[in-house]
C-alpha cells in the first residue's frame, strides 16, 4: 500500500464548477498535511496546509481533513482554467514530507 | 531574486558518466533537501540537511552523494550514470519556524537529467 495515495486523474471540470481532490494516506500517526500545486514543467508550490480536523479556507480553495478516516481532500470553488495543473497532496512523517503520486485538474473554458 | 536556484537546468548525458548540480537559497532556511520526481510525477525524497548537517537519507544508491558547504548551498553529485537516474531533480528549503516546516518547502526550478 502507498503511503500517500492519489487518482492520477486527470479530473476535467468546466469552469466555474468546484474541483474536488482526495487524498488517503495509510499512517494513522500523521500529523501535518500539505496540498502543493504544480503546473507542467514548473516546480511545486505549497497551497494549504492543515493539522486539525475540519475544514480550513483560503479564497477559493478549502482543504478538508478527517483522521479517522485518514483522508485530506480540496475543494477548488468557481474552478479557472489558471487553476489546470496537478495537485499533490503531502504528509508530514517523522520529519520528512511524503507525497501523494498527484491528480492533474483540467479546468475547460 | 529567485528564492531557490538550481544549476544547470537540463543535462543530456551518457550512461557511466559522472554529474553534479548545485543548489543556493537565500532565504535564510536551515533546512535543504533534495527530492527526484520520476516520469509518472512521483516526487520523492532523497536527502534531507539541517544546518550542514545530514538528516535524512532515504534509500538511495551510494553513486549519489549530497555535500552542503554551508546552509544556503545543497549540491548533488552522481557516479556512474543509468538510465535510470532519469528524472527531474527538484533542491527545496524549510522556513526554521512554522508549525511544521518540514512540511512547507520552497522548491527551486528543478533540474531535468536525461541519462542516453
């Protein structure tokens, strides 16, 4: 079982319409959880990150994470084609980030 | 100022030869890693240094080894080349603060290696 796992997608949203990404991971003592956004050919770059249960909002985006069901995932709302890239979701283990394998998010005008 | 720089970018080279890229940040950060993300965009890390120091080393071949001269430089030199090897590079910083910095990482362009 991967650590950290991720639907490769790709996920196709018109736009406007929420984007919504999941995430698992597999150990139950994970603390810290990152979504990190990277468009083709650039590098990551960190979006949210979220330690408690419930819900955390920033603008548009919104991260979720429930650990008993030891799942994160982000809602993008009024979805852009800006917004097309792929989205990796990253947890903190015993003091080194792990990542999921990405889902790439297409957002059509 | 770019936060996190990367040297070269791209490298086109033949198997069993030897290469190195370089890595500076000027953010002020403690902590340096280097990550490989592979063709299918897994991104994984490889070594982890805090203050020169070397933190993490995950399961990586002996033909790589990392070398921080001080906290704002990470190089990584590679023996004996494989296909393999392949990959985009990716040399990224820690905030020292934060609730987790080891979460919150700023990556530097990344350097692509194609191995021939």
């Amino acid at each position: 079982q991967k650590e950290v796992e991720q639907n490769s997608g790709p996920l196709s949203v018109p736009e406007g319409a929420i984007a919504s990404l999941n995430c698992t991971y597999s150990d139950r003592g994970s603390q810290s959880f990152f979504w990190y956004r990277q468009y083709s050919g650039k590098s990551p770059e960190l979006i949210m990150s979220i330690y408690s249960n419930g819900d955390k909002e920033d603008g548009r985006f919104t991260a979720q994470l429930n650990k008993a069901s030891q799942y994160v995932s982000l809602l993008i709302r009024d979805s852009q084609p800006s917004d097309s890239a792929t989205y990796l979701c990253a947890v903190s283990n015993t003091g080194k980030l792990i990542f999921g394998q990405g889902t790439t998010l297409q957002v059509k005008p | 100022d770019t936060a996190v720089s990367q040297t070269p970018k791209y490298l086109v080279t033949q198997m069993g030869n030897d290469k190195s890229i370089k890595c500076e940040q000027n953010l002020g950060h403690d902590t340096m890693y280097w990550y490989k993300q592979d063709s299918k965009k897994f991104l994984k890390i490889m070594f982890s240094y805090n203050n020169k120091e070397l933190i993490i080393n995950e399961t990586v071949p002996n033909r790589f080894s990392p070398k921080s001269p001080d906290k704002a430089h990470l190089n990584l030199h590679i023996n004996s080349l494989e296909l393999g090897d392949s990959a985009v590079y990716f040399c990224a910083s820690s905030h020292p603060g934060g609730r987790d910095a080891t979460g919150e990482l700023f990556f530097g362009e990344g350097s692509r290696l194609t191995v021939l």
